[in-house]
C-alpha cells in the first residue's frame, strides 16, 4: 500500500548523492593507494629493482595517474606524504640491518 504523501521522483536526495559521491572518491582513493603499493612490490622484490628507484617509478607513476583522473593536489601531497614514510622505514631497515652481526 502506497502513503498518499509518498510522490514517486519527488523524494529529496541530495544527502544521497553526497553519501554515493562519498563512497566513489573514497573507492578510486583506495583502489589507487593499493595499485601503488601492489606496483611498488613488485618492481622492489621480484624485478629486483633498487628500493629508491622503484619508489621513485611509483610515486612519479601515482602522480601521473592521479592528475590524469582529477583527483587534486590532495592527492599529490598524500603520494609525497606516503612515500616520505616509506624512506623512513627503508632507513630504518637499513639501520637495524647494520646494527645486526653476521
């Protein structure tokens, strides 16, 4: 049974839409951040291509790939902003390694 307040197409949806918008940006946010880490291992353990070198490859590529779909200037500070983290846990690979006998 149908409300007599109830008007098909008439509903209010923009709180909707922004929840859809929402949940898009966070998905090509997502999708891109694991496809950078996914990139990132592959050309550092099985090509056997030097950590700083395949950072630089992913990182350059994530910025690419972000301007191309329009994803801003967050997204450029956020690929710097990971890949400044991951020179602090090379370093600290590096150390603990040289700390290590044998």
């Amino acid at each position: 049974m149908e409300s007599a307040e109830y008007a098909r197409g008439e509903m209010d949806i923009a709180e909707q839409q922004r929840t859809w918008d929402g949940f898009m940006k966070a998905s090509v946010w997502g999708s891109a951040i694991v496809s950078m880490v996914l990139m990132y291992t592959v050309l550092a353990i099985p090509l056997g291509i030097n950590w700083f070198v395949s950072l630089v490859l992913t990182a350059g590529a994530g910025i690419v790939g972000g301007l191309a779909v329009n994803m801003g200037g967050a997204w450029i500070v956020t690929v710097i902003g990971l890949s400044g983290i991951a020179v602090l846990v090379q370093l600290i690979i590096t150390v603990s390694k040289a700390m290590i006998p044998g």
